[in-house]
C-alpha cells in the first residue's frame, strides 16, 4: 500500500515539475520558470536607395511617365515598424505627354525592397513628421536645443 501512495506521489511531483517547463513568458509562475521571450529581428541595414529606385523606377512613376531629373532622399528608420522610409522626386510626364513638373513620393523599403509608395507631403509636412520622430524617439534636434 505505501508503495502505491509513493508512486502516486512520485508521479504527480513529476508532472507538477513538468508542467513548469512549459510556462510561457506571460504566465503566472515566478520569472525564473518563465520561458525566455524570443528576441527581436537584428534591425536591418540602411539600404541604397539610389540603386533601389534605379533597378526599379517603374515601381515608383509609371513607364509612360518618363520620368528624369530623379533625386532620391536618404533613407529615415520608419518610427513603428522595421522598414525604412525615402523620398523620390522627378521631372515628369502626363499621359498625353504633356510635362506636369516635379513630383515627389514617399517610398517605403523592407527587406530591400519597396513595399509601397504615396504622394509626398510639402517640405513643411516632412519637416513636422521628422520632428516628431526625432521627438519621440528622445532625440533633441539641434534646433530646438540652441534656443
């Protein structure tokens, strides 16, 4: 009869302790039983964008546009996300031909590729939103600090 009872005990201290391997990161187990939460993705690098929007200026303005005279920014860290962000500006053409000046778009890069592009905003726009990155990412531009 005692042999029983230890083999129960026994066995219910075995899957007690077994159930413990199996805490995820937000159970309610002491830290030290908790798995460990996965690591976040190595940010990635910068990526060219000149290159980028080169090999793939279809991808940005249409083929009938041709487009020329084709600046590109640097490319910002998107602020919620792993991406990046840049700005395409060229000279272009409707699609009867007719040039209808400097246009400008927002790309947005990830994995080396552009995922999506916008309408760009006026430079007062785009000065605003770097502010604000730069603002909630604890970065005090230079141009606040000197005042």
């Amino acid at each position: 009869m005692w042999r029983g009872i230890v083999h129960i005990a026994l066995a219910a201290t075995a899957l007690g302790l077994a159930a413990c391997g199996l805490a995820d990161s937000r159970s309610p187990v002491p830290e030290f039983m908790r798995a460990k939460e996965a690591d976040p993705p190595p940010p990635e690098p910068p990526p060219d964008v000149k290159q980028l929007v080169h090999d793939r200026l279809d991808s940005v303005f249409l083929a009938s546009a041709n487009a020329h005279a084709v600046r590109v920014s640097q490319p910002q860290r998107e602020p919620h996300g792993q991406g990046w962000t840049a700005c395409v500006r060229a000279e272009v053409n409707s699609a009867t031909g007719r040039p209808m000046g400097m246009q400008t778009y927002r790309i947005f890069i990830s994995g080396g590729q552009i995922i999506d592009r916008r309408p760009g905003r006026d430079r007062r726009q785009l000065r605003l939103r770097r502010l604000r990155t730069d603002l909630a990412s604890g970065h005090r531009p230079a141009s606040l600090t000197s005042r």
